[in-house]
C-alpha cells in the first residue's frame, strides 16, 4: 500500500542536541531501500528522547515464571551475559556500570556497515538490512571503514529515523558533523573488549562465525562478561545469547527450556515463525535447525569445545539429528519436549533494578509479540532486530 502523500507543510526547528550537535529536523515520507538501491544513512535511536540502549536484559536477573509452561531455569543465574540494542557511547559507559563484572567484552553481532555519529549509533541500512550479506569479512570491513571516512570528512550529514508506524513521517535530520567513531574505537577507550561477528540481519550465523564466537566464549576467564547487541536487541542478540547458554547449560537443559527461557529475558522468540508466505519464514526457520544442531554440538563437546563448530558439522552432514535409540537434541533431564506454548504466555518478573515486566500483549501476525521500538507496517522491507 503506497504512502500519503506528505503535508503540504512541514514543521521545521532547529534543535540544540547533546555533543554541541546542530541539526534541522523534518518530516517526510520515505522510501525505504529496495533490491540494489544504495544504503541509506540511518540513525539507531530517537534524536529528541534520551537514549542510551533498550532491550537491555542479563541473565543474572531474578526471574519469577507464573503460568504453564515454564522453561527450566536451571544454570541460568550463573550465565555471565547480558544483551541490549547497539548502544549509544553513553550506553556503553552505562553497561560497565549495570554489569557486575570487571572483565567486559562488547560482542558486536551486526554485518551491516555502522558507527557513531557525535556519540550516537548509525548504520548504513540496505534492502532488508543486507546491504553487506554478498560481502566477505575483509570486504564488509573495508565498506565500513570508508563510508566512516566519508561521513567523517563531511561537514553535514543528512540521516533518516524511520517512523514507527506507515500512517506517520520518518523524520531526516541534517546534522553538524563533530565526530563520527567505529565501535571498536569507542569501547577500547572506555576500557572494554570488543569482539565483531558479522551475521545478517534476521538469519543465523555463518559457520566461521560460529567458530569465532566459540573460541572467544570458551577462552573467557572466570571473572569475564559478555555483552551481545545487534541494532534492536531482539533476534541476533537473541540467537547468541541462547547459544552462550546452551554452550554452559546443553548437558543439563533441553533446547526448547533454553530457547524459552530467553524469550522471557526480552529476547526474540525464536521458536515462533513467521508466517510461511513472509520472506522471513526460511531465515528464521533456518536459524531455529541451527539452534537445534548447535545444541546438540555443545552436549557432545561437553563443556570442552575442542573441536571447531564447521569441523564438528562437517563430520555430521548426512547423519540424522537423532539416531534410533539416542535422545533428540531437546530431550534432557527436564523430560520430554513441550509443544508449541499455547494459551496465556508466562509472565516475567525482571530483577532489581531492570524496572521492567514482560506481560500479555498484542502479538503480531508472525505469533511473536509486538516490539515499540520496531516501525510497524514495513514488513516488506523486514524489522529492525
């Protein structure tokens, strides 16, 4: 359904924003970026609203599950992550603050070329946000790094916020240019670790990313934290922080606990699909196989993980998941698999300090339910997650 047509006027202001950043504000409709259209300049985070992160969850939280049925929540409470959208600079300060943990590591999941501009997050977002999916790592790398040139080399930057909804204008602002960081930059100055694993956009990993954040999560010291962000929080976020927990957790808990259990943190459900005629129902069908195999790969690496993920598939291709006579990947000792969650949805309480309850609410036509910090209406185009 086409946009209307835009206001015969728009409102204009000049603002004073944080960092000494001059900008015009507008509004108006906008397309967003078809099949082989170049990427648009996006800003992650509302300009007018104090922003620091949302999504943000940890795994520590005091959780209480009221209603059938409840994940196991076993080992939970010793998982060392947390997760949040990408954050602004001033986020990433606040994660060493919220995080109770000397030994931080800023996980950076998302592939598609982004940085900071005057401290807040920005990306370069293509046709369904995979303007870096044809590109290998150094190639995605080097994308990054000269359009962070570019915007630092220019006095003015024109950047698009799109609205959350289609019956209302995106806003574009036209910003005064002060200082424009990548993300390794900025958390190596706040005292932060900082691993890249470039996944697309609504899907699962690759294979040699899979292996990279193996590696860095089994070589983790005994006082280190991870912190995983994507750009909304949801999905990427969501996918590694079950794999963290299954990479601690596979022996004892089944996969569906898990993968149930982080949907109740904040995280995307990712054992709901979207519907089979949505383009995003094969991404994220795929990404569910992969979080089943994965599952089982940590059971059988038990604890140890001396065998790379790629080489540990290699040598499992063609085998069935389960062989006559051996557990599924989600059995365990929490019994047999649960079917799909029906009636009412758990209801978690966060813990002290996180100010925030997952209750009922309006699902979406996918089964999940609803995100405010997603644009509705776009889903030709895909969320944000």
């Amino acid at each position: 359904m086409p946009h209307p047509p835009p206001a015969p006027s728009l409102a204009r202001r000049v603002t004073l924003v944080g960092l000494a950043t001059i900008c015009l504000a507008s509004s108006a409709w906008t397309a967003p970026p078809g099949p082989g259209s170049a990427p648009i300049l996006t800003l992650d985070s509302p300009m007018f609203q104090s922003f620091d992160m949302r999504e943000f969850r940890n795994a520590q939280d005091t959780v209480s599950i009221r209603g059938r049925p409840a994940p196991s929540l076993e080992g939970l409470s010793r998982l060392r992550c947390s997760g949040s959208s990408n954050p602004s600079i001033r986020g990433l300060a606040l994660i060493k603050a919220k995080v109770p943990a000397t030994s931080i590591t800023i996980v950076d999941l998302r592939q598609e070329s982004h940085g900071f501009l005057n401290g807040l997050p920005v990306h370069w977002r293509g046709f369904r946000n995979w303007a870096n999916r044809s590109k290998g790592s150094d190639e995605a790398a080097q994308d990054e790094a000269d359009r962070l040139a570019r915007l630092a080399s220019a006095r003015v930057a024109r950047v698009v916020r799109p609205s959350k909804s289609a019956r209302i204008e995106d806003e574009l602002y036209t910003i005064l240019v002060r200082d424009v960081q990548d993300e390794e930059s900025a958390c190596r100055a706040l005292g932060l670790g900082y691993l890249r694993l470039r996944v697309p956009d609504h899907s699962g990993p690759p294979d040699d990313q899979v292996d990279r954040f193996v590696e860095a999560a089994a070589r983790l010291p005994r006082d280190g934290w991870l912190h995983l962000h994507c750009e909304a929080g949801r999905g990427r976020t969501a996918t590694f922080m079950v794999m963290y927990d299954m990479m601690k957790n596979a022996p004892r808990v089944r996969a569906q606990d898990i993968l149930s259990r982080q949907a109740l943190l904040g995280g995307q459900p990712l054992l709901e699909l979207p519907a089979t005629d949505s383009w995003q129902y094969e991404p994220a069908a795929a990404r569910l196989d992969f979080l089943r195999l994965f599952h089982r790969y940590c059971r059988e690496s038990h604890h140890r993980f001396e065998t790379p993920w790629s080489e540990w598939k290699r040598r499992s291709a063609g085998r069935e998941a389960s062989k006559p006579g051996e557990p599924s990947p989600d059995a365990g000792p929490s019994g047999p698999p649960a079917g799909p969650a029906g009636g009412a949805r758990p209801v978690l309480a966060r813990g002290a300090g996180s100010g925030l309850r997952a209750g009922h609410g309006r699902g979406r036509n996918d089964g999940s339910p609803p995100n405010p910090d997603l644009p509705a209406g776009r889903n030709s185009q895909g969320e944000h997650r």
